[in-house]
C-alpha cells in the first residue's frame, strides 16, 4: 500500500471529512468521522501532514493535530476554491485542500497560539461593542429628528441634550421611555468599552513587543499595538516589511501586462481592522505635526504639501507597517527557545 504523505481535512461542526493522498498524488482513501472520533483516529494514524482550510475552529484542530505530531498547515479559503473539481460537497472540499496544498508557490496560514487567538477575540467584541455604540447613537438620533430635534455632534452632545428632552417632558407617548432606554444601552456600551481598553492597556504594558512598538512608532498606541502581534502566528513567514504591508492591504493594486507596469489605489487586501488602525493613527499624527524637526515630521509635512492628507496618511500607515514587521520579528528572534 503506497505511504500516505498528505491528508486534506474538511472540518464542520460535527461531522470531518478526510481525504489522503500517497507520494504518487492519488487519493489513497476517504473517511467520514464525528467530531468524537477525530483526534483518536489521529493518534492511531502515522505521523503526516496534514492540511485545513482557515476557518473557525481551524487554529484550534491544528495545535491539537501538532501536540500528536503531525505536520499541520492552514490554506486560505480563496486559495482552496478553485482546486475543487466537479459539485461542492464535502469530500471535494477536502480533496481541494489536498490538491491546493500539492500546489507549487502555494501560500500557508501559521496555527496561532490559543493566547494570540484571545487576545484577537478581545479585540473583536471590542470592535463589535463599539459598532452597538454608534448603531444606538444613530437610532437615537434618527428617532429625535422625527420631532425636530436635532442634536450636535459628538456622543456627549447627544446624551446632554436627550437628558435635557425628556426633563421637557413634553415627548408624546412611549417615546420617553423608548429614549430612556436608549440611553441605558448607549451608557452600558460606553461601560464595556472601558472595560476592554483598560483589559487592552494592561496586556500592552505587559508585553515587550507592544511596549516597542508604541514607543518606535509614531500613532502606535495600546490598541494597534496589541492587535499587530496577534496576526499572524510569526511574522518571520513574510521576507520583508514591504511583503508585510502588502498583506494588510497597504500597498498599491496592480494590474500589469506585456512589460508595462500598471498600479492603482490601494489593493485593500487582508485585514481590514488592522489598517484601519494604522490609518487612524497616522490621522492622529498628521493632525498633531506641528512645526517638529525630527526626521519622519519633515518627511510628512513635505509628503502632505506635495501628496495631500489621505495619501500622507496611507503612506505613514505603510512605513509603520514596515517598521511594526522588523520590530516584531526582531522581538520574535529575541524570545525564541535556543536551538
């Protein structure tokens, strides 16, 4: 029986679907198996790699695939798509993960860590809390402009002057209450966003590489500083900053053909949380860049005169990538166990 050198694992919920592959690149076999049985049938299995596609529940099949020994990679959805041959369904799935990692120059995901996977998912109900936020704001504001009232701008603007609107008390009925309400919900949120950045603040503090990416960058601060990190499993996988940048998003779009080299706006690849942050941030630099005489201040204010705010802000964005790259892999070297 010829040697197995590579299973393609679709997961779901409940029920996996395997498929393997030999040295010849030939299906050897296929299996259906419950979630229960996974890992057993696993461990009785010789040591191989094995390949998933990035999905939920993925990082955590891949560390408990790598503590029995396997080799575990993870493949892009997108990547995995156009390998599979024929009407979806699950055994294509995984025979389209099998072929896809088979595939010359094919690009892998790292598993990450279960404390990067927390930190990220901090991050994310942070993320999702401040969405509500807005989303009430809005609603009350809508709701109020339907009476003629109208309110300034900013969340305080709003909470005095709705408070000040039900002392009036010349709302019509329920809409008193519906405002009441409202302004409960809006001051929770408010809450519970202090309570993820104060949980953001403190892992910034305790962590070496985000104490110097917030203190070599300028516009790094705890938020961006604890999301770089948790990525990627190791971002010593990119060559350089630039492939970096690339992959959040903040290069240029191409689109070249017959030798002439043609690029766009930006390609907006990756992760769109990330470099939001990191633009927001060189918002927040380029409003405050003042008359400074350090080296990246007048690179920017030469760059704003001759290339305007949005493309200055992109284009600080993008070095901070870069840098934010070579600061992590450097701190990434420095904690590696020794050889």
């Amino acid at each position: 029986m010829s040697k197995i050198t590579l299973v393609g694992l679709d997961t779901s919920k409940s029920v996996f679907h395997l498929v393997a592959v030999d040295e010849h690149g030939q299906v050897s076999w296929r299996r259906c198996l419950r979630r229960a049985q996974l890992l057993s049938f696993f461990a009785q299995l010789p040591v191989t790699r094995v390949v998933l596609e990035a999905c939920g529940g993925s990082h955590h099949w891949g560390r408990r695939l790598i503590e029995l020994g396997h080799t575990v990679q993870l493949i892009s959805a997108q990547f995995v798509s156009p390998y599979r041959r024929g009407q979806k369904n699950d055994y294509r799935d995984a025979e389209a993960i099998a072929v896809a990692a088979l595939s010359p120059g094919m690009r892998f995901v790292q598993v990450k860590s279960a404390e990067q996977q927390a930190v990220q998912a901090l991050h994310r109900v942070r993320e999702r809390a401040l969405t509500e936020r807005v989303a009430i704001a809005n609603q009350l504001r809508g709701l109020l402009a339907e009476h003629g009232v109208v309110f300034g701008r900013g969340e305080r603007a709003l909470r005095g002057g709705a408070q000040a609107l039900l002392g009036q008390g010349w709302l019509p009925a329920p809409l008193p209450r519906l405002v009441a309400g409202l302004l409960e919900e809006l001051a929770r949120c408010r809450e519970r966003l202090r309570e993820y950045e104060q949980e953001l603040n403190a892992i910034a503090r305790g962590s070496a590489t985000a104490q110097a990416l917030q203190a070599q960058l300028p516009g790094i601060g705890p938020l961006t500083a604890t999301a770089l990190p948790v990525k990627v499993a190791d971002v010593r996988v990119f060559a350089n900053g630039r492939q970096f940048a690339a992959y959040l998003g903040l290069v240029a779009r191409q689109h070249s053909s017959a030798g002439r080299t043609r690029l766009g706006r930006l390609s907006k690849c990756g992760d769109r949380y990330l470099r939001k942050l990191l633009i927001h941030g060189a918002r927040a630099v380029l409003r405050h860049l003042g008359e400074k005489q350090d080296a990246d201040s007048v690179w920017l204010r030469a760059l704003l005169a001759r290339r305007g705010f949005n493309k200055a802000c992109v284009a600080l964005a993008h070095r901070n990538a870069r840098r934010a790259w070579a600061i992590m892999a450097r701190q990434a070297e420095l904690e590696a166990p020794p050889a």
